[in-house]
C-alpha cells in the first residue's frame, strides 16, 4: 500500500480538496467529526469522572468501528497491481491535507508580511486554539509556525506512514484517532475525563511519526547536526510527548525561539520555550518556515515512492 500513499501525497498536493467537491459531498474528516460530535453529546457525563471515562471508551470504540468496517472491506475488494494502488490512493487522498496546511499557515504570513495584524490573527484563529486577541506580531508568527510543525506530522506524515503500513484501514484508523483527539482530548472541564481514552490514544498513534518529522525538518535545515542536538534537548521539556520534537526541530532550523507562555480560552498555560534565547519569528520567519516545510514533504514523498519501486 506504500503506492497509494504516494498517489494520495500526489493528488492532494497537486489539488488539495477542491471547494467544489467539498460544496458537493462534504469530506470525511467532517463526518467523522459529526459522529464524535453526536457520541459526544449523547455519551458524555461530565460531573461524573467515572462514568465520563468508561463513556470515552466507548466512543473510542464506537467511532472506530463506524470508519474502520467500511475501510476494512474496501481494502479486501482491492487487488494487487497499478490499478489497486491507484483506486486506493484516490480513496485516501483526502486524508492527507499537506496542501492545505501550507495554504492555511501562508495565509497568516501574507497579511503578518503586508502589517495587516488583525488579518493575521484572524486567519491564526482558524488554524490553533488559543486567544488570537492577546497575539502581537510575534506571537502570531510562533502560533503559525509551531501549527506548521506540529501538523506536518499530525495531517501529512502519521497518515502516510499508518497508511503504507496497514493500507486503507491504517490511515482511516489514524484519522478517526486524529479528529476524536482534536475534538475531546482537551483538559476541558467537558473533556478531561470524556477525552482521556482519546487522547492516550492520539499519543500512541504519533510516536513515531512526530520523531520521523522532525528528523526530516532536521535533514533539510541549514545546519542538521545543530539541529539535531537542539531538537533532542528541547523536546522532552514540551507538554505534548510528540509536538515537541517537529517544534523543536523547526526552532533551531530557524534558529528561533517556540512555544512559551500562550492564552486559551481556559487559561494561561506557562510552557518553557523551544530554543530559548533565539529571537522571536517574523514573517521572513514564516516564510522560511513553509519553505523548510516543503523540501521536508518532498523528500518524505520521495522516500515513499523509492520504497515502493523497491
């Protein structure tokens, strides 16, 4: 299946999901998201940890079994062959949204380059979680690239690599896992508990894939070796046991400073920073960033399509 993953990196490079075909049928992340959404409202019982937990188990479950069936019995209508390898990467195209990503944080670059703040704190709302009204410039800067880098595993490399390794099944799997983690696995008073069973989950899936990225933003920075070190150093210290290791690449990459102390909705969360003691990012930042993001993608797809000429 490692040929369907390079179609499927292909196709969504070259298209993205088209608007038109999103007006028409929608895309499946969004029905995944409205299962988790239903499960969610109906299952979730937040006064009672307990129950909320056994409850978030069975979303798990629920949400797992409702993707993966479907997955399952079209990869065993699959042959082997060409044909088989392109049917099946059309299928998993939308499940990889490298385009996407990079169109997303370009488009906080843009106005974050032309002075426009509240354009580009408009557009970082769209693509993190926290307050984008307590952003200056160079908050901004860091919350667009750290989406960059982060999500450069999470949208691009852990599907591609779940999908070459267990076909269709595998990378519907992580994106069922994926969505339910972005959607429940907050420390909310909602989701702390609801949440858990998703969240450990989400940690699991992206283990490997967090290392992979942030080895491959390590590959093409200006100085690897540094890089390297840098991202080894820093990374345990982040809250996150796999975000860590992209952000911390791409910092030294960019011999910037990450992360730090951000406003959400519900808090203040204090977290150390990533290469502390470089300078803040601007928009030459940014654009550097989706620059390294580009050469990292390229070199990640021509890795696929070399092992599956192989």
């Amino acid at each position: 299946m490692i040929g369907a993953m390079v179609v499927a990196l292909a196709l969504d490079a070259a298209f993205g999901w088209p608007d038109a075909l999103y007006r028409r049928i929608g895309h499946p992340v969004t029905w995944i998201g409205g299962l988790i959404g239903a499960l969610d409202r109906r299952l979730n019982a937040p006064g009672d940890p307990e129950a909320a937990r056994r409850a978030g188990k069975v979303t798990v479950a629920l949400v797992l079994g409702a993707t993966l069936l479907p997955a399952l019995a079209l990869q065993a209508a699959l042959n082997d062959g060409l044909f088989a390898a392109l049917l099946a990467g059309i299928l998993a195209w939308p499940l990889v949204a490298a385009r996407s990503l990079h169109d997303h944080v370009s488009a906080v670059a843009e106005p974050l380059g032309s002075g426009d703040t509240e354009g580009a704190r408009h557009a970082v709302s769209m693509i993190v979680g926290r307050d984008p009204a307590t952003l200056d410039p160079p908050a901004i800067a860091r919350a667009g690239i750290e989406s960059l880098a982060e999500n450069a595993s999470d949208a691009v490399v852990a599907p591609l690599v779940w999908g070459a390794l267990l076909g269709l099944p595998g990378i519907v799997a992580y994106k069922a896992i994926n969505t339910m983690d972005s959607m429940i696995g907050h420390r909310t008073p909602r989701h702390v508990d609801f949440g858990r069973a998703a969240a450990i989950l989400d940690d699991w899936a992206n283990w490997v894939p967090a290392r992979l990225t942030g080895a491959l933003f390590c590959v093409v920075s200006p100085s690897p070796r540094a890089a390297f070190a840098a991202m080894c150093r820093d990374a345990p210290g982040h809250r996150s046991p796999n975000a860590g290791w992209p952000e911390g690449a791409m910092a030294a990459a960019l011999d910037c400073r990450l992360s730090g102390p951000r406003v959400y909705a519900e808090g203040t969360a204090d977290e150390p920073w990533l290469n502390e003691g470089a300078p803040d990012p601007g928009p030459d930042t940014m654009e550097r960033a989706l620059s390294l993001y580009r050469r990292a993608m390229l070199i990640f797809g021509a890795g696929l399509l070399v092992l599956w000429l192989v």
